[in-house]
C-alpha cells in the first residue's frame, strides 16, 4: 500500500526533497501518487507533524 498524506499536513514541503520517487505533488493538500509510491517510508520520517501514514 502506498502512503498517504493527512489533514495535518502543514504544506512545508520537507516531504518532497525527500522522495527518491518524487511522488509528491503541491496543492492545496500535499498528495502522493500511488503508482509512484514504493513505500520506501522517507517522506514520513521527515514530516515534522505526522502526516504521512500507510494507506490503509
């Protein structure tokens, strides 16, 4: 399953240097492209509020 960004997303844009897939895209919410996604888990560590979790 790919990961998913949150409501508490604060739009900082840390997660999107951190993606070796660059899977994330800017918007009004933060999102991540599934079929990018390979769950490597390196945008969720570097979120400083949690924001990003596995999809369920």
């Amino acid at each position: 399953m790919a990961y998913v960004i949150s409501e508490e997303c604060i739009a900082c844009g840390t997660c999107i240097s951190e993606c070796p897939m660059e899977a994330i895209s800017e918007g009004d919410k933060y999102s991540i492209n599934p079929s990018l996604c390979t769950e490597c888990a390196s945008c969720a560590d570097a979120c400083p509020t949690e924001a990003i979790h596995p999809a369920k």
